[in-house]
C-alpha cells in the first residue's frame, strides 16, 4: 500500500483502463504523448526521447536469456513480475495478487515454465498475495518474504540471500522504512531492481503505518537502490498513473521526494494526512499467512 493510492482510488479503475488503451489501442499516441512528457524541447522532432538521452529509461530487459514479464492488477494497482530462464525454465514471481492467479498460472502453464519461488516483497496492506493458494495448486513452489516480515513463508529472505532461477538469481537487499520487512531484489548483472514500495516512479511508500519510518525509508533508498547503477530498471510493486518502468538515474535526478534532504523527506512523510487502506483489515492479517487467512 502506498502513498498515493488513497487519493486517487476513485479513479483507479478508469486510470487503468486509460492504461490499457494507451497501450494497446493507441500505443503511437502514448509513445509520443510520454516523449513530450518527459523532454518537452524534444516534443516536436520526429525521435522519440529516449533515443536522444541515455539518462531517461528506454528499455524493459536486457539479460540475455532472461524471460521478463510485467502483470497488472487493476483494483489495487499492483505490479507482479514473472521471470524465468529461457532454457531451464525455471521461474520466480514476484508480488502475485490474489485476484488474478487464474490469469498468473495460465500463463505460466501456456509458457511452460517451472515455477520455483513466490516471493513477496513485504507483507502488503492493500491487497491479499496469492502466494499460498499458489503453492496449493503448483507442486514443488515454494514461498518467500522477509525474515523481518512476521508473515511464516517457506524461506526467510534476509540482506545478501539468493533465489535462483536456473542460471539466473535475485538477490536480496533490505530496504525497511514502508515496512520493517520490505526488501529490494535485484537480478544478479544489476540491470533490474524490484522496489517493492521502498522506491516507486516518482514516488516512494507511505510510512505511517506497519512499521513504517521515513528516516529509515529515505536511508535505505539512498543506501541500497540508489546505490545501483544509473541505467539499472525500477520495477515498483505499484503504479497508479500508468508509469511502467524507470530507472535509478531517472528517480535520483527527478523523483520529486528522494531529491530533497533527509529533513525535508521526514517532513514531507509525516505531513501526508493519508487515510488508512480500505483492505488493510483483511489484508495484513492474511498476507502474514500467506494469504490464506478466510481464502
Ligand atoms: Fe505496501
């Protein structure tokens, strides 16, 4: 659950399906909408913006041999990401929602892959994982969140662990401040870095609640993402205004929180008045379980 979710939940629903007629129906007129966007001088030219700038995100993958794909819940505007070896097969998901594990599993099944590990980021307040009814319908999956989570999952993930997926792996980096139990994965060649919601596009979690602690929120940022690579991709756990992907360089130089000092950050995290999460009741409880709590 994050910041900005309790303002904009009216609209969540017609914000994501603005998405997917951006990018499905209209995808030109998105391309060209987002280049004025982000470089309005570069507007008018027949390039797209990310040809011009190395500084600006232009891609979604890079890893040879990496399958990478980015899913979509619509009501909580969730993230999940499915990875995989393109020759062993084996996979690892990321922040799997309830609602749409019919949809999650398909694919996986359409794609043959073998689906290793279910991890979740941190235990979420605004939606409920599908991560154990996951491991009831697929055999051998096993389930992973923070050993600072307090959720029970069949692997407690802890600063520096692996989570291999045939020749690939994520590797663990504690990011606490949103929660006590959030982590920050990042592929093994620091080409890609899900944020969970430590880091979002322009944005960052909300502290108020769980745990939560700007001072520790803003240190673990600078700390343990913006320590990567400029060109490394941001995957967050949530986006509400249809933003996909960003990159270190981008949200160091233009994220409008994480730009300011750490006074100015604490400042701004403790002065956001939000109101508590609509499914935080249901929620938290469940995800401490795996999800499974009243599925
Ligand atoms: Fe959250």
């Amino acid at each position: 659950m994050c910041s900005v979710i309790s303002r904009v939940k009216p609209v969540q629903r017609a914000l994501a399906s603005t998405l997917r007629l951006r990018t499905n129906a209209d995808g030109l007129n998105y391309a060209a909408a987002q280049s004025r966007r982000f470089c309005p001088g570069l507007s008018t030219g027949a390039q797209p913006l990310w040809v011009t700038s190395r500084s600006y995100c232009a891609r979604i993958a890079t890893t040879d041999g990496l399958f990478f794909r980015q899913l979509f819940e619509v009501e909580s505007c969730t993230y999940t990401y499915l990875l995989a070896d393109t020759d062993t097969k084996e996979a690892v998901i990321i922040d799997p929602v309830l609602e749409t594990i019919d949809r999650d599993l398909e694919l996986i099944k359409e794609l043959g892959l073998s689906l290793k590990v279910a991890v979740n980021t941190h235990c979420h307040a605004d939606h409920i994982t599908s991560t154990g009814l996951m491991k009831k319908r697929l055999a051998g999956l096993k389930s992973a969140i923070s050993k600072f989570s307090g959720a029970s999952a069949d692997i407690h993930l802890k600063e520096g662990d692996n989570i291999p997926f045939g020749r690939h792996s994520l590797t663990v980096r504690e990011t606490p401040g949103h929660t006590d139990g959030c982590i920050t994965l990042v592929t093994g060649d620091q080409t890609m870095v899900f944020t969970g919601d430590a880091l979002l596009i322009r944005g960052c979690g909300r502290t108020d609640f769980q745990q939560g602690c700007a001072k520790r929120l803003y240190q673990s940022i600078q700390e343990k993402i913006y320590t990567l690579p400029d060109h490394c991709l941001v995957y967050p756990a949530h986006d509400y205004l249809g933003q996909t992907v960003s990159t270190v360089g981008e949200e160091r130089k233009f994220n409008p929180r994480l730009t300011k000092s750490m006074e100015e950050f604490v400042e701004i995290m403790n002065n956001l008045n939000l109101p508590k999460p609509d499914k935080i009741d249901i929620s938290v409880p469940a995800n401490l379980v795996c999800g499974l709590h009243h599925v």
